[in-house]
C-alpha cells in the first residue's frame, strides 16, 4: 500500500514540475501593467486618503475624480532579497509563485482582521511560500491561520492525502532558492525569533539596479484610464497614489454602467527596476470605512476563496 501510495506521489510531483511553472510565468508575464504613463498633476497638490472614499461590500475603494494616496500593510514573498530602499521602482502586478491561492486568500482575509498581528501573518506566509511545514508554526500563528484559510488549505499545508512522501518532494533538484530553503530549516529547527526569520528573508543591504530607465515616482495608467503608483517604505509597508483625471467617470460617476473599483489588496507590489522584495498587499494600515455601496461589477468582481488546487510545485524560482 505505502509503495503504491509512494509510486503515486512520484508521478504527481514530477507532472507538476513539468507542467504549472511554465504555464503560470507565461500568464504573469502577460498580465503585468508596465504602461508607464505622465501625469498632468501639480507638484504642490495634496493627495486625499483613500479611506474617504466609499467601499464596495469587499472592501475595495470605490474611485471619483481626484488624487488619493493610502498606506497599505505589506508582506515579503521573496525570501533571501533586500529591503526596498528609495532608488527601487515599484508597480503593482498579479500574485505568481508557489501556492499562489493560498497566498491570496492570507492577504484578502488579513483585511478583515485586522487584529491579527502583522507578524504573525508574515510568519504565516513565509512558511506558505517556503513549502515548511504547517505544524512547526507557533500554537499563536496556527490559530491565527485557522482565521484566515479555509480548513481545506489547512489540510493541504498540513501534507494533506500526499503528507506521507512530503519530505520527499523537499529532496528534488531545483526544491527552491537559497531564501527559501534556508527559510524551511528555520522552522524545522523550531527557530521561536522573529528576528531570526527576518534577518534571512530581507537582506539589509542596497538591491542592484537593472533598469535605470524606470523611476521610482512614475505613474502606471490603468485599463480604466485612472493611473496608480506605488512607493513602498519598508517590506511592511507601502504607500499607494492614485490618480483618477476629470472626464474618465460619467455623469453618474461610472465607466459604461460599472463604478470604477480599485482593491489592491490581495495582488503584490514588485520591483520593476531592481532585485528588491517582491511584497504582497494586505488591507490599509488605518482602514476607515465611511459608506458602502452595493455594486455588481463585471469589471470588478468581488473576490472570493481561491481554488488552490493549481501550482503545487516547491518553489524553484522567483
């Protein structure tokens, strides 16, 4: 039975890593937003908080014309990178990588619990996109985990049906980066410091430069002809300015029957011109909602639990 079951795994583990890394790289390449845009804004014009505008029942921010800014809490993603520092370019992009989903739905539903602490989330998602070991988090982190994942994707990260050969899957070739694999000991030797964890994933010193041609305050125009750009403070942190110019809303302040939505939560911040962190994008650092509308976009769909049955593969690059 045992040799079966292993013979099985075998064969699931080697079909993922031929078959979800190319097809999900080809998708995100596609679907990044690098149309760098200019912006007719005056220098000495003060941007509104985000958090005045109304939200939609998901929390995303329904847009009118003017300029918004808001700071948003930030994940590393990217084990074994630098901190961004002011030089790095930052734009906003899909989530890829390992476990994709699973990471979605930790940021999605961090914004609604938000007493849930930053590091424990962080904790959380480390150990997600390392492929570690569930049950070497901290009692304190698992049950914060159990708030914020499904009990299906506590059972995947637990091994689930394939938990008897997990170990396995950790011995191929290519079974993840330096960040990562250093990352997984870190839990295996049942590491109790934060700091330990951060000292390994976010590298203190200056990201390299490969892209001198991308600045770090330009503006990203969107399919909506509204325009964003990010500027990240830390690997916690990033600030968000949008800009939505008169003319883009109708008379009723919507684009073709829709209201115009923008919800960076649940997607990632990258650089565009450096070998920073890759950050993903959990719920505003003072999230005040004033009105809620309820909507029905088909621009915008609201967010749900993501399937996560789809890139299972141990990380083998980022």
């Amino acid at each position: 039975m045992l040799k079966n079951l292993l013979s099985t795994a075998w064969f699931v583990i080697l079909l993922s890593s031929c078959v979800s890394t190319s097809h999900n790289s080809h998708h995100y390449e596609d679907a990044v937003n690098t149309n760098v845009a200019q912006v007719d804004l005056s220098a000495d014009t003060k941007p509104v908080s985000l958090t005045e505008l109304p939200r939609t029942e998901d929390g995303g921010f329904v847009l009118a014309p003017g300029f918004y800014e808001a700071e948003f809490k930030t994940y590393c993603l990217q084990p074994g990178t630098p901190d961004p520092s002011p030089q790095d370019a930052y734009l906003q992009a899909p989530l890829s990588g390992y476990r994709k989903d699973i990471v979605e739905t930790v940021l999605y539903n961090s914004r609604s619990k938000p007493g849930i602490e930053q590091r424990h989330v962080q904790l959380l998602l480390w150990s997600v996109v390392s492929g570690s070991d569930f049950n070497r988090l901290s009692p304190a982190v698992r049950a914060d985990a159990m708030q914020l994942l499904t009990s299906k994707q506590v059972f995947e990260l637990k091994g689930g049906v394939m938990g008897v050969v997990k170990n396995v899957s950790y011995n191929l070739p290519g079974g993840g980066t330096n960040g990562h694999n250093n990352i997984r000991r870190l839990f295996e030797m049942g590491s109790a410091s934060y700091e330990a964890f951060e000292k390994i994933a976010v590298l203190r010193e200056t990201p390299q430069i490969k892209r001198a041609d991308f600045k770090n305050d330009q503006w990203y125009k969107q399919k909506q002809n509204y325009y964003v750009r990010h500027f990240p403070v830390s690997y916690q942190k990033v600030r968000i300015q949008v800009y939505v110019p008169d003319g883009v809303l109708d008379s009723t302040g919507k684009v073709a029957g829709e209201y115009l939505v923008f919800d960076p939560t649940g997607s990632q911040t990258i650089p565009a011109n450096s070998n920073a962190q890759r950050l993903g994008i959990g719920g505003p650092f003072l999230d005040i909602v004033r009105a809620v509308i309820k909507i029905n976009n088909a621009n915008n769909p609201p967010k749900k639990l993501p399937d996560n049955k789809k890139n299972n593969k141990i990380p083998s690059r980022v």
